[in-house]
C-alpha cells in the first residue's frame, strides 16, 4: 500500500481432520513499512482457549494475533470467505487506528 503496510496471505485446500475439519490451512498478516508482523490469522498452531471450571482450557487451532506478540485469541472459522472479509476489514481498522496516532 502507498503507507507502507503490506499483507502477505497463504492458504492451502487440505483434507479435512481432526485438527482442520474445515479442509483450509492459513496465514493472513499485516506488516508494517519495516516489514513487521503486526496483525494476523491462523491455523498453523494450538493455542489454549479460555474455560471454565477448573481444568482450564481446550486447544483450538483458529486464532487471530492481535498484536505482534499476542499469542493468540480464537477466531471461529465459517468459510474461507468470511475468514479473507474478516482479515480484510480489520486489517483496514488497524491501519486507520494507527495513522489517528
């Protein structure tokens, strides 16, 4: 883009499994002008899902980065079209919440 930032989007069609029933394997990021991951969605690992009672949390795969050193909050996937419009629109937001900085 004019400002600098740049995404970088990488999806693969896999068979579906237990840990990617939905069959699509991604990457979605936002870098800023010093090529920095600053925002990002995927699947490419595990993370711990907020529970309740005391055994805590289960691991869910699709999760969206928040920040580049967020580790992760859980994105609830519908399609691959939803996930690219969701990525998309908060992409802008970020991008606009940061030049009112």
């Amino acid at each position: 883009m004019d400002d600098g930032y740049w995404w970088k989007a990488e999806v693969w069609q896999v068979a579906p499994t237990v840990l990617c029933p939905h069959g699509v394997r991604y990457s979605l990021t936002l870098h800023n002008k010093y090529n920095t991951r600053i925002f990002g969605y995927d699947n490419a690992h595990g993370i711990r899902a907020a529970g309740k009672g005391k055994f805590g949390s289960r691991i869910v795969r699709d999760h969206v980065h928040l920040t580049a050193s967020d580790k992760g909050h859980v994105y609830e996937f519908s399609s691959a079209a939803q996930l690219l419009e969701d990525f998309f629109k908060h992409s802008e937001e970020l991008i606009n919440r940061r030049k009112q900085q």
